[in-house]
C-alpha cells in the first residue's frame, strides 16, 4: 500500500509518500522557523495560513518526486491532533478532501504517535516492546510502549516541556527561534562549570519532569550578569547540560523500572546530539539499545504520519466523511488497530 502523509501540527509543513513495502518514496519539509523568529515562537494565526498555501504545491511535488499518480495511493494520512487547532483543520481538510476525490480512505494520525513510531523508518528499527523518550517543544513524556496503540504513560512534564524550555531560555539569551539548535551552537563555545543549574525532581522519586525551576535558574543568571559572548555560552552551556542529564537521570530510572532494553528517543529534542551521546553512554554501561530517527524525522514530518497511518490502514481503521482536529489529546487515549 502507497500512503500520502500531511504533517501541519505546528509551524512545519510536511509532505510524504511512503510504500509499505518499499519504504519511504519521498518527501518534502517547509519550515516556517524564519517567518516565526521575528515574534520569538510560534504565531498561530500565521502558521495555519502558511500550511495553506505551501500544502498542496508540496503534495504536488512529492508525488511527482515519489514518481505516484493519485490512483496508485492506497490512502491518505494527516495529523489529527494534538497541536494548534488551526494548523491541524488545514490538514485535516485537505487530507480527507483529496482521500475523497482520489476515493481511498482517509486515517487521522496522533502526532506523537508518529513521532514514537519514527525510528521504524530506519534500518535498525527497534522490535516491541520499549521505552519511549518523546521530548519535543510540546511534550516530554516517558511510555512503556507494547505494540502500536499499546503505550503506558511512566512520566510526564508538570510544567514546560523540555523543548520549550529551551526556546525560551535561548529568548532570553537573544539567540533566537528556535531554541533547541541555537543553545546547542553557544554551548559549543561555553566554559565548563562557570554555571551549574539544578537538575529538577532528580532528588526525588518517580519519572515525572519539570523544567520551570531550570528555566528561573537560567533567568536569574542573566539578570546577574552581563550578557557579553562568553556568559552567553557559559549559560547555555549549563542549561544544556542540566537539562540532558535530567533527561538521562529519568530514562536510566524508567530502565529499570521496566526492564526493557531497548529505548527510542523521538521529537525534536532527540536531534540534540549531547542527549544522543549522553544516551548511548548509559545504553553501553548497562546493555541497553539505544534507537532513534534521523535529525530530519526528529523534527516533524509528513513521513512518520505516513508510516504511522499506514499501519492503521492496513488494519481497516478509516475515518468517516466529517473531519475534525483535537488539539489535546492523549497518547494513552489511542487503541491497537
């Protein structure tokens, strides 16, 4: 089965064709990061209406590129949920109105979802059951992953997402939007132990994360120093590594809990390379399987859509003719397919 997958969540436009038995045939990503970092984060107003001109020009492409007529298609797959309501209703409109005038069926994919499920994009994918670290500008959660729609939630974010912790650290820094690679490009240049942040809820039990108190650590020290280049690296230096060790800290915690050896780290965040390195490390010392997508499906992306919603057509799971978005929406609410 060929499926046509439209990623419009956020502030990315992601297009893909992917064949069930010959992988990914192509696919196309337009960010609007540009247009967003002149208001510091995502303008949601402007976001839906840039997914409405760039979408169909990509859908276009991508099928020309995929080498696939409408007629080959098997389905059509778009983000449902969660994320900006407006954003989602561009995709979840055009997905279902070309699944009907193409006459296949039309399946709305959870977005994380289709971040979990990423990693089977690539060679290595992992085997069920896992764990899943999913870290995005959204979400920062840890599942016990059994099958696809079988997940248990471990641990959650109380407060900011780890990403977004890190988009407003970096605003506070004047680095830019987004955050995530701009933090990651001053720390590069940062002294080490200038700064230590606090790695929260660590001295406690459970898997749950914050990372509100880390961000008011990084706000007051630029209030009590003068934001020359160094102190600007310096602190980047230590919100990174405060936040990758909290993350390793729960991860080698939620290991054990479980008993799993294999863990996927998915989203956005999971293109940041000392978390990736960080990760391997703790995979090596207690024979753990470390599996992740590559930096361009870590961001969103219309493949893992595809994929994700490939694996519910094929299971005979379609949507009726009335289309709809859920901009929250849990990942323990999805069942099997």
């Amino acid at each position: 089965m060929r499926v046509l997958g439209l990623e419009t969540s956020c502030d990315d436009t992601g297009v893909a064709v992917l064949d069930t038995e010959r992988g990914l045939l192509a696919h196309k990503l337009y960010s609007q990061s540009q247009m967003h970092a002149e208001y510091g984060g995502v303008v949601p107003e402007l976001a839906s209406r840039d997914h409405i001109r760039k979408l169909l020009p990509l859908v276009r492409e991508v099928l020309a590129d995929a080498g696939t007529a409408p007629g080959d298609l098997g389905g059509v797959a778009y983000t449902m949920g969660p994320g900006l309501a407006g954003a989602l209703l561009v995709g979840a409109s055009i997905g279902r109105s070309l699944a009907y005038a193409w006459g296949v069926p039309a399946v709305g994919v959870h977005h994380m979802e289709g971040h979990l499920l990423a990693p089977m994009l690539e060679p290595d994918a992992p085997a069920f059951p896992f764990l899943a670290l999913l870290v995005s500008g959204g979400h920062t959660l840890l599942t016990d992953v059994r099958a696809v729609g079988n997940y248990r939630l471990l641990g959650e974010s109380v407060d900011d997402a780890v990403g977004e912790a890190f988009d407003k650290t970096a605003k506070l820094l004047g680095l830019g939007y987004p955050g995530g690679p701009a933090i990651a490009a001053a720390a590069a240049h940062g002294t080490p132990g200038r700064f230590r942040f606090p790695r929260p809820m660590t001295d406690r039990p459970g898997l749950d994360f914050s990372f509100s108190g880390l961000k008011t650590a990084a706000l007051t020290a630029t209030q009590q120093h003068a934001l020359d280049a160094r102190t600007i690296g310096d602190i980047a230096y230590a919100f990174q590594e405060a936040a990758v060790d909290t993350l390793v800290i729960k991860c080698a915690r939620a290991l054990e809990q479980t008993g799993h050896t294999r863990l996927v780290i998915a989203g956005g965040v999971g293109a940041n390379t000392l978390l990736r390195a960080r990760l391997e490390e703790l995979g090596g010392k207690i024979n753990v399987r470390v599996h992740y997508p590559r930096p361009v499906f870590c961001t969103d992306n219309g493949a893992m859509i595809a994929y994700a919603g490939a694996l519910r057509l094929l299971a005979g799971q379609k949507e009726g003719l009335a289309f709809g978005a859920r901009a929250r929406w849990s990942l323990m609410d999805l069942t099997a397919p």
